[in-house]
C-alpha cells in the first residue's frame, strides 16, 4: 500500500493536501451500536484547531467536520464511516516563489526525489493539516474505547529547554500549551514571545497515557503494541523520537531497578511503560514522543532549487513557532487507534479466554 | 494478522519458540536472480550467536540454517524463500519452578492473561532466540540492497552508563561489545565483570546507519520511513525507545540549528536523520534504539502466581547480562528489511519516476 | 480489516450507503504524473448510471464526481485521490414497511444477524449503489492501463434464457444492453417488455476481456491472477459465478483439447482465458460472471419479520429487472482494479528481469 | 506482498517447491487451547496423498508432516504453528529435455516471463504439491471449526462428461473419487480406464458445503465471503470456475425462482448458497468449482523453446490423468480456510451484538 492507511482491524485511510478542496478519511471497522455524532469528533478538532492563541498559527478554520457514512439513526452501523473537512481558508497566495527551491527540514526535496513533482501549496500532503482527520478518526476510537473503560489523554511534558512535571490532568485543559502544571505556563508564555523575536522556532516532548487497558493487547514478535505505537507515534508530522515507559533512562538503568516487581496489591512501578514482551501488562501504557522544531521559520536559510543552484530561502506564511504545542491531541488520537486495533485483534483470537490470575493495578 | 508478519512486498514470517523443535522462517517478496546460499545468512548469524564471548549467555547453539526453497542452482527465484534453524540446546531441566509464577519485567504476566496458558520454557515465543530468524531474513536483505549499493551497519553507542563515541567501522568487528572505540573495549569488560558480580544487569543503546540509500523511499503520512523503522526496531526484544537523527535532543533545539540545509556540495548536517517527511533524502539513516536491561538476573526479585499470590522469583539460567551486546546483527537486519520493503514499494509506485535535480551527499 | 479496501498496492477504500449523505472512495497508489480530470470518470460513471433507458432503474441520479485531492494542475501527484459523489436522489419516502422484515434473496436477514442493527434505507451499505465508486476507481485505473496498450472492455453475452454471441465491439456501445449483436436488441427489448409485464426478473451474463496484458503478472500460489479477479467479480453485487476462459466447459474437455498450444506465431486457442499457473500468458485475459435476477420485484414472497413472524413481501420502488444490464461498467472497473494492482505489484519485485524469449499473441 | 499468504487474521503462509528439499508453511492466529497433533493433520494429508488408487499419480509420498512450532502440551498456544513436509520422492530425473522449452497448459511460459529464470524440476512453486500445505494448514481450521459446530465436505459432483448425482455422504470416503454415489463408481472407473489408453486427461467438477455455519460472517463490498471462496477455490491449481449456490443456472432463473424464501421453519431453497450480500445467512455454504483437465499428457503437443522456436512436447512422467479426483480435500481445506479467517473477523467487530431474531434452518 502507498501508506495511507493505518491499522489492521480498525482501519483509517486518509487523503487530502493543506490547500486541496477538501481532507476526507474512511474509517472501517468500528463496532455496531455505538452512539456517534459529528459533534463527538469536533470536541477534539476542536482542541488541536490552530488560531486559538497567539502561540500557534493564525490560520483560521473551522474544521468542521461531517460524517458522510456508517452512521444511523446516531448509532454507528458497522459500515465504513466517512468523514470530510472542507478546507475553507486556502489563500490564494503567490507560491511562485517556493514551486522550484527545497526548504531546509520540509519533505519539498524527498518528494520531489520520490514523485518527480509535488503540490507545492503549503507542502500538499506533508503539511501537518492532515493530522486533522488523525483527531476525527481517533475521537471515534476514544469513544469506544471510553465505552470500555479505556482512557487516552496527554500534556506536554517539555518545551525547548524548559522542563514541565506533571501535576495535575485538570490543568491541561486550562491552558494553550496542554501543560500539567499552571504554574509554568507564564514561564511557557515568555519563553514563546522570545521565540517569535527572534525569528526562530523550538521543539518539544509530549506525554501520552492510556488507562484502563485490561492485560493481554498487542502481539508477541513484529506487531508489538510497543511497535505498532512507536510506528503510530513517530508517522506524527515533526517527530524524530519514541519512549515507552523509562525509555532512553532504560541505558543507564540496571535490572534490579528496572524492573516492576509485582505484588497481589499491584505493580510497584512502571519502567515498562505497561508493555511487557510486547503486550499490555494492565498497568498504565505511557509513550513520551520528541518534536522537532517547526521548520518553517522567517530567518533566512541555504538550500539549493530544482537545477542544484543554491538559494537562500526564508519562509513566510502563518507557521506555528512550535508544532509541539498543538500535537497532544493528535498523539492522543494516534494511541487511541492503536489500542482499538489492538483491542479488536485481541477479541478475534482470544475471545474465550478466561483466565483466573487476578488483574493488577499500578500502585 | 496475528503479529509475525513483517513487511508489504518484502515480508517475513516467523515461528518458533525458544524450546520447541525449531525456528521457521518465510521470506516472501525477494526479486529474483540474486545469487544466495546458507552460507550468506550464516555470517550474520555467527555474529548474533550466543556464547561467543564470556559476556554472552553460554548457551551454545550452532543455529545452523538451512534453505528449504526459493533457491535454485544458487539464485533466488523470486518465490518464497523457507528458512529452518533446528534448536539443538534445549537443556531439558525442570521448568516447573517458573511455571505457575510470573517472573518480573518479563512477558509471562502478560502472555498468560493473553492466551490463557503459555509454553513457559526458556520464554517460549517471548524469548530474544527468535531474533536469529530476524537476522537470517535481513541477511537476504541486506545482500539485496549491497547489490544495489546500499550498507547498513550498526554499533554500540552506550553501555550502561558508559557513552561509546563512534571512532571507526573497523573496531566494530573486533571486539565482542560491537563497540566502535577499541580504546573503550577494558573500560566495558571491567564493568561486565563487576555486574556479574552483583548478580545485575544493564542496558544498552545502539545505533544503526544506513548509507547509500537513494532520495525517495518511504510513503507520507502512515508509512513513512521512520515509522517503519521505529515500528521494526521497537520490536526488537528489550527495545523501550527509538530515534531518528537528532531524536530527543531536537526537543531542546532551535529551529534555525536543527534544520539541514543544503549546498550544491550536500546537505550540512543530518539532525533529520535522513528522512524528511518520512521520505528519505539521500543523507545517510540514522537510528538509535535504547534497550532496557536483561530481566534474567538472579538476584530475587518479588512477584505474584497464577492465583494471585506473593511469591519470590530468582530466575536462574544461561542469561546475557547485557541483551544489548548481541543487538547490533538484529538491529542492521530489522532496519535492512524495512529498507528493502520501502525500495520495493517505491518501485511499485514510481517506476517511471525521472528527477532532473542532483543526489546530493552529506557534507 | 472490515472488508472495504481493495487491492494490495493500488488500493480503494470505499464507503456510503444509498440513502446517505455520499459516497466517498480513497484511491492510493496511483503513479504520479498521470494526466487526470473529473471528467475522466463521468465518463465510465455515465455508462453505469441508471435511467437512461426503459429497462433500468427511473432513480435518476447525476452520480457526480468530484476529486478531492491527490490531483494538481491536471497531474496525478502520487498522493491519495479522494472522491465524492453526493447523493442527491435520496427520495425520502416512508420505510417503515420493510423496516423489521427481511426482504427474500437481500442482505437484510445476514446484515440483521451481523450487526444487530442496519441502514434499512433502500438497501443502505447493500446497496448496489456503492458500485458506483468501484466504476469511478476502474477508470482511474483504466486510464493508466492504456496508458501502457492495456485495454479493458465488456459485453452482455447472455440475458436470461438469450445467448448473445459476440460480434462486434462497436455495437456494444450503441444500446442499452451492452449487447456486441445489434441484430440481437429487438429480442432482448421484447424480452425485458414482457417481464416487466410478469412483474418479475432475471439473470445475465458478463463478459469481460483484457487485450495487451503482458506476461508475467499475477502471483503463484494465492494471489494468483485468476484468483483475485475471481474475488473482485465475486464481489460484484448479485454475481453468484465466475469463469476464467474455457470456465465450467474445461470440465468435460480432454487435455488434449484444452492445452492452448504455442506456436512461434502465437497461442492457438485461449482456453486457459489468459492466465498460466496464476500468471498472465500474454493472451486476452477472459472472465465471465454470472449475475442473479434482481431480488427487488413486484410480486409477494413469504418471509418473517424480527420477531421471526411470517410475513408477505412486496418489494415497491424503482428496480431494475435486471442488475445485468448496468453490471458491464462494473465488471470492467473491477478487472481493471486487479490488473492496475498487479501491474504494481510485477514491478516492484521484478522490475530488472529482462526475457529474450518473444511474448506470443493471440493467433 | 507476493501473494504466498493467505487471510486477514488466519493466516497462513506456505513456501516449498515440488523437488526442493521440503515444503513449509506457518499457520498464524489459531486460537489458544485447541487440542492439536501431527496425527490430527495426517488424516487429511492422506485423502490428498497420490498413490492410493491407480487413478492417481504413482509418486509415492509418505508426505508427513511435523509440527515446529505454536503446540505446547498438546494444545495450541496462541502463537504461530510452523509446518514442515520433508520432500522424499524426488527423482533426481534428467530435466534437461523440458529444461529450456514450455510445456503447454502449464506455468512454463508465464513464470519465465515474470521471473526471467525458473525451478523446471516438477513445475517448481507451480507444481499442485504445494496444495499438500493447504490441506495441512485446512486441517487445524477444520478442527477447529468442528469445536464450533461447523463441518466442511466435499464430493466429485462431475468427472468429464459424467454428472455424478449427490446420494450420501458415506459414500464419498468409500471410494477412489470421492463419488457420493456409490453406484457410479464402476462408470467413473471405467472411463478412467479408457482415457489413461487414450493418453489424455480430462476435468472434474468438485462441490464443497459447509454446514452450521453461523449467519454474519463475511463483509460487505469487497472481503464478501463468497468473494473470499471465489479466491480461494480459484487459487486451486487447474481451477477455472466457481459457483456459489445457483451459479450460472441464475442466469436464466426468474426473481421469483430464485429468492429463498424464509419461513419461520426456515428457508425454502438455497439459491443463494449460504450467502446473502455477501455474508452467510445461516443456511448451508455450497461452492461448486470447474477443473482442468491435466495439463501434462504423454500425447505430444506443439509448443516453443525459450528462444522461440518451434518444438514437439511430450510430458513424461507420473502424473494424474484427472487433478479433479485429488482436489476434494483441498477444496475443503480452502473452504475451511476462508470461514475461520471470517469467523475471527466476525468476532472482533461484532462480539457483543445480539439479536434475538431466531437463526432459520434450511428446510
């Protein structure tokens, strides 16, 4: 496949480009009977719709967002759901000036190695604006995985240098940074005034969790539930890294300290991040993910155009100075379709499993 | 699938468990008319095998492959390619110490609510013995792709606490860590011998490069590149955090440092890692893969039974100390399988492909 | 997967129900470059729409398609091409008389036991409406096959008890039957007269032919040629049978009668219908599909309601009474699908295999 | 992917060529604890196995098969069973007089084409040997789809010219043909008799049904399951047609003939075949496919040599005059294959749909 396609059981495939006419997803698979609404998805679109601070672009749309199938009588019907977002603020700017250089850090020079020609408006189908149908399809899948009892939520655990701890899930909502702590949101603020003076762009790391998962998803050998998130993970526009659990600290750490004792109360810590061998172990899943800075940025850069002459390029346009400020709902989005294909996977070879070890909790 | 399935067009198949009668393999997908025999994938083997140097487990297996098909008169086909690597070393001691308990970090916790039962010996399918199928597959991979004038190789970065700073590909081969620094190789042995003796263990971080790999491979959004690659190394047994270039350094960077640019000469940096959304650029790939220490360590640890129970676990046995010191030959064959699948598809799509702009090197 | 994508390398997605808002299609894998328009499509969509003459269905739809990416400046970019065709017909008349009953010979009895639940609205996912995208995704692949001398044609070779020889390819385009006997029309129009008199309906028969296949595509083993045009022809609504070449009739043929000999002039018959082992021989490939009578008809028929009550059906709307008649475009669409997929798929392993040996025409 | 897999969630994957050195398949996702031995997949290896009547081929293979991997304790464990078949009787024959020209009817032609270089021993990959993996890998489905009530059956229906009218399933395994009428026997021996003295081949029709087989397995649009069968049974060496219920006698039926009426006793007849759009509607599954006659006959035939000239071609060797009289218990395999591939599916989307519409009989 070209890739446009994610999952095994619970499948979304994606289409559209930052200044088509329209971004469109198919989303098959979904159980029968389960209350669905264009208002369910519009919620998250809504959370990772740019505009809504002076921190990220200013490009306004709406995003709103319409469900063309497979759903009936506000119930999905086990058919394929399709969904579109018109998109509505195209400029119909000059790209002239882009059509035939390679900005430093986009994928303008490996699609034009790939593809032999690109939609150059906006960076076509690299441009981040695809992940908005990554939110509407997963807002799907964290409907059904809320009906299970599953949870998926994340914060933004650093911004460049500035380390941010977790305090509290209610404060992340409260701020444009998804920060967990509110009293570092001023210093957060500061940070991005001076990054705008000085032209420049940073990156950040993103936490995600997910509570609630029973023991026993994922796949042994290839289709880990550790590998299938790092695949989801790291296809986000800007990542350049992927944790599960302790992650890098792992290096360092010895066995005695890595490792999770189990007691019949619970676990007694979570280096595994809640995979074990590749399989939900029923502790808390948690996956950090590393963003590069935007590239887009108004200081100018080398590069070279389609002849192989260098260029100096500066990119103008409405850019987010940090892509990582808007990315924890789409890392939500990407660990809630992982975990509803892994969960359906599950219930094809194991439905009558039954087994009388109890389920632990995280202590 | 059921998750022992890798690749689209170059897959690869496995079975087996640590103690069962063999390792199987199918590799599917591979062009026809390449010259192979066992002795090619046996190479890769050999540097994977067990009991090479004191600081390896000391089970000895010859894991001696043998090719059933896809073979003939000393070229591949083009039809599947069967593998068969019989397990010679399976001590028959008495597993029911570890039978009805879970021992920690392990997978025994989670494949038991997985499936319900579990063949327990030595891991069964959870068990590191099934990578030498990995590494007999990429071996094919890697041949392919050497005829096509691409090289991936790998070596270790970090033990433990001990950064190893690359030095040079000729080190890699001569010493038992896979350590690009001779001058490092005492400093690593004296710390492998003081863990045995604090009955621990420890981590590893590796890394991967491929060079020659040409502009274009990798699709957008869901299967790109670096998905892939973090999807195949984060399989890897004991794997808990991949990056690409930069990884989780680019968190703290700035815009105007992260980004590569270009000069007719080449591109002047590679935080990208080689892969600009999600395609690759021409520049070399860079992977890094953290590993978490080896679970087996004989210092006892607390963890329940089956029926929920406190019990104390010591796993005894032949264990690497360090997985990660046997991870290099598995983790060049994970990123060689994953570049072939991508050269194939890339093949697929844009045969007719023809890009007037130059390849540029890195600088 | 829940079964809405087809094909392995070029894939379509589909989703939409009758009566819903649209349909929409995800087309991926498309070689970029390929000059495409809307227009191309109505083109094929125009042959397939109902109401165009006497003897098909009076809903009278545009059946419009609009390309919501993967297309610039009148060029295929390699990306995803996402379609939409609004519903426009959506006549919005009272079900509720077969809203808890089971239609004889529909999917309404499967799809109630499926998902405990359906889209009850003219058919809903059932629908032989979907057929539509399959048509606007064909031509899209049609396009490109004659890009490379491949052409893909249909005809009606049986309507009912009506054998309908071949004679011309240009007469099928010039009635409403598909039928390649002009000579034959007057009967099948007084045939099609009287049994909407009888308030009844009745099968078909299809014919579909590739010309300018080369050799060499096609899988061995399971995704042989054969195979995966039997399963998308197969998947034709109302399609109960399909033949490749001699079909049913190889059954009492002798070896000796049905090896298509070769001669250094060409094959001397097409028994084999153009496919060896799984794999195109260079002759014509050659399906024929047999499609049931229209379930939809006038006159009772007993069934049971959910409650598994016994009921009367009649089946009111506009039906046609024959799905044969509009069932050519379709077929021709789904072999085109399976040979653009292949097409893909013969490059990507053996894109350098060079043959000395002469490909052989049909004699 | 090459296409050596079949399935979505039952996987299975097969390599192995007629004179290599062994066939292999890995059968993926079986459930977890189903009792399972070698013996219980010798049973139907040896309905397959030539030899057994002097209508068959005299190639005398014990053909049996050794389980590697995925059975601990005598029951399956969840994860992938590896199967070997050890090839005994290869004649180490002098190919050398079909080394370098194409046999007609067979893969000659088209697997040069594709490959450029090719296995000529036996026809290589394209040799019906590689069936004896399917029917291995049919037996763990057919067991356990009997632990869910299902049974899969198959009889000779049709040997060339003779209609073999269906009396009694005990018949079947009471003779060389898998004859449900036992009375037929000595006119099907006889004309056997009488072909082997005409030096000539001859095809079969095969009929599969499978009985209790729940209504909602199968998917709409694409992956319908007599979508599914059609692939299958068609990927059938010598297969060139498949029926799913009425077949190509709908062609000529009347809407009022052919819907299966329901009752609440249950339904009428079974036109349809089990399959009702696309998913099974509770009733028997019935299949019906066309085979070949045998393509290699000792009466000569004209052909080409790989440089295209003119040759006489005279297949020597132990080959069955009639592949149709082997082919039941793969048909069956196929058709077992397909429904737990759909069983799986049907569970991991629908698992907690009830309906308390009562599941019809066939009357």
């Amino acid at each position: 496949m070209a890739g446009n396609t994610l999952g095994t059981l619970f499948t979304v495939t994606t289409a559209g480009e930052s200044h088509g006419p329209a971004l469109v997803a198919i989303v098959d698979g979904c159980p029968p009977g389960l209350e669905l609404s264009a208002a369910d998805l519009q919620v998250d679109l809504d959370r990772r719709k740019p505009g809504t601070s002076r921190h990220t672009t200013q490009r306004r749309e709406p995003d709103e967002v319409e469900i063309l199938s497979g759903v009936f009588e506000g119930r999905t019907t086990g058919c394929p759901i399709g969904l579109l977002i018109r998109n509505t603020d195209q400029k119909s700017k000059d790209y002239s000036a882009i059509k035939d250089l390679f900005r430093p850090a986009h994928a303008d020079y490996s699609y034009h190695h790939k593809y032999g020609l690109r939609d150059y408006r906006g960076g076509g189908r690299s441009s981040a604006r695809e992940t908005a149908m990554r939110v509407a399809a997963g807002a799907i899948a964290r409907k059904y995985l809320a009906s299970q009892g599953i949870t998926v939520r994340g914060y933004m655990s650093q911004l460049g240098p500035i380390d941010i701890p977790f305090r509290s899930w209610d404060a992340v909502s409260e701020n444009a940074f998804f920060s967990p702590d509110p009293d570092k949101v001023p210093e957060l603020e500061a940070y991005m005034d001076q990054l705008r003076r000085d032209q420049d762009s940073v990156g950040a790391k993103i936490t995600v969790i997910a509570e609630g998962v029973p023991p026993g998803l994922g796949e042994p050998v290839f289709d880990r539930l550790d590998a299938e998130l790092a695949y989801a993970l790291m296809s986000i526009n800007a990542v350049k890294g992927v944790e599960i659990g302790a992650g890098f600290a792992s290096v360092a750490q010895r066995g005695t300290e890595h490792r999770d004792e189990l007691t019949p109360e619970g676990f007694l810590s979570n280096n595994a991040g809640g995979v074990l061998g590749g399989i939900s172990s029923g502790q808390p899943i948690v996956a950090h993910l590393a963003l590069k800075p935007t590239s887009s940025i108004t200081t100018p850069g080398r590069s070279i155009d389609v002849d192989g002459k260098p260029v100096e390029v500066v990119t103008k346009g409405r850019h987010d100075p940090c892509v990582g400020i808007r990315a924890t709902p789409i890392a939500e989005a990407m660990m809630a379709l992982v975990l509803m294909d892994h969960l359906l996977r599950h219930r094809a070879q194991n439905a009558g499993v039954e087994v009388q070890t109890p389920v632990l909790g995280q202590l």
